[in-house]
C-alpha cells in the first residue's frame, strides 16, 4: 500500500471521523489526539504526518476546552505548574526523537489498548467533592508530568488522559480541576512536542493537516455546546473506550496474522 500523500486533500472518510472524534472528545472534555492517531492509522500515512497533525488539532481542541473551564473558575496553575516544569522539556525531547514506524505503530497501540481501557473503566474517578484534595507532592508530580510528556511527544499524544486519572487517585484535586489542568496541559504540552518535532525535523503536516482543522473546530465546537449537555459522559466514554480496543485489536490481529 503506497503512503498518501500529504500535500493531498484528505479523503472524506478521514475527514468525517476527524469530525466525529472532535465531537465525541470535546463533548467530554478532552482533545483527542488518540481518536485521531486511531482513525489516521486506518489510512496508508506516515507516522510523522499522524502524530503531527494529532497534536495540531489537539492544540485546537484542547484550547476550546480549556477556555471553558477557565471562564468557570476551576482552573488552579498550582495545580498545572509542576507537571508542565516536568514535561515541557520531555514532550519537547518525545517530538524531536525520531522512531522507526514498527517501534512507533507498537508503541501506539499499548497505549490506545490502556486508553480504551481506561475509558471503559470510567477513568477511576470518584464522584465530585467526595474528599477534599491532598496536598501535592511536586516531586512526583515533576516525575509524572516528565513521564507522561516523553511518551506523549513521541506518539502525538497531548497526555491528558493520562493525567485526569492521576490527579484525583493521587488525590490532588477535584475532578473538575482535574479536568481543567488536564486540557492546559495538553495545549502546552501539545505545543512542545510540535516545536521538538519542527526542530528534529519530524514535523509533517501539508495541505491535508490544513484541510482537517476547520473540520476539528467545527467538531469541537459543536461537542463542547451540545454534547456534554445532551449525552451521557459516562456512556461516551465508554463507547470511546471500545473503538479504541477496535482500533488496536485491528492492528495486533494484522501482526498475528502476519
């Protein structure tokens, strides 16, 4: 299978679960970037272009969601400051690192298989205001945040999704806050690991890239202000969670089968 060209303009089909992945994401409260590594991968695309264009749009729609909660008052940069101090510097050093397509397309896949996993288990967040935060520990949160930042700079990944469960297990802070710092971070840690892959020559994005944006704001916009207020997040998360399964089952399957 020849890889598509990026300077081309996306095929519909990308382009409508671009869509559909902004929609589904923003509605309950993420940017999305493993629903669009997972729809990419079904194309004949460069792991460089997938991972770029993921973190581009991520950018967009994370900023969306985090505008939203800033106007509800439940962002807290004590919160944020501390991972951000641990990833910037890792994100910006994942995205400048080149990865063989075999090393990268494996790596992918883990972590969309414990992604959808965690989806389905409801991200083992307990109930709003159950228990009042702990006091943080920024030497863990320092070792977190540079952790989730190598790994998220090299697949693409804003690393959100990995941080809102650690913040309320740990008991750092409400799921709301959670929420709040997650989307900051994923627009700074998403814009770090751009500037790495930029500088480490990894960055690929073309016509294509450019032609899914307004596609991504259009689905973002619409998740943000219907989705969260007329569908179930629980639910969403959930069926988030099975088309991640999918989408790795998919590849794990083709590599058995050889």
């Amino acid at each position: 299978m020849n890889t598509l060209d990026p300077g081309a303009f996306p095929p519909w089909q990308l382009a409508a679960l671009v869509l559909a992945v902004a929609f589904l994401y923003s509605s309950v409260g993420f940017g999305g970037a493993s629903g669009y590594l997972a729809a990419m991968s079904l194309f004949a695309l460069s792991v460089n272009f997938m991972a770029s264009t993921a973190l581009v749009l991520n950018v967009l729609v994370a900023s969306i969601a985090f505008a939203a909660y800033l106007r509800a008052g439940h962002f807290q940069m004590r919160l944020l400051a501390p991972f951000l101090l641990g990833s910037l510097p890792a994100s910006f050093l994942g995205g400048y690192i080149h990865v063989e397509d075999a090393v990268y397309r494996t790596l992918l896949y883990l972590a969309l298989t414990y992604l959808g996993i965690r989806l389905l288990m409801g991200n083992g967040l307990p109930v709003e205001g159950k228990r009042a935060p702990a006091r943080p520990s920024w030497a863990w949160m320092l070792i977190g945040g540079a952790g989730i930042g190598l790994l998220s700079g090299i697949l693409g990944l804003g690393g959100g999704i990995f941080l809102s469960p650690l913040i309320v297990l740990a008991e750092w802070g409400t799921p709301k806050q959670a929420a709040a710092s997650s989307a900051g971070f994923i627009v700074v840690n998403s814009v770090s690991a751009l500037l790495g892959r930029m500088v480490g020559g990894n960055f690929v994005f073309g016509a294509m890239g450019a032609a899914l944006l307004p596609v991504g704001l259009v689905g973002a916009l619409a998740g943000s202000r219907l989705g969260a207020r007329r569908l179930s997040g629980p639910a969403l998360r959930r069926l988030l969670g099975v088309i991640l399964l999918l989408a790795a089952g998919r590849f794990f399957v083709v590599q058995i089968m050889g």
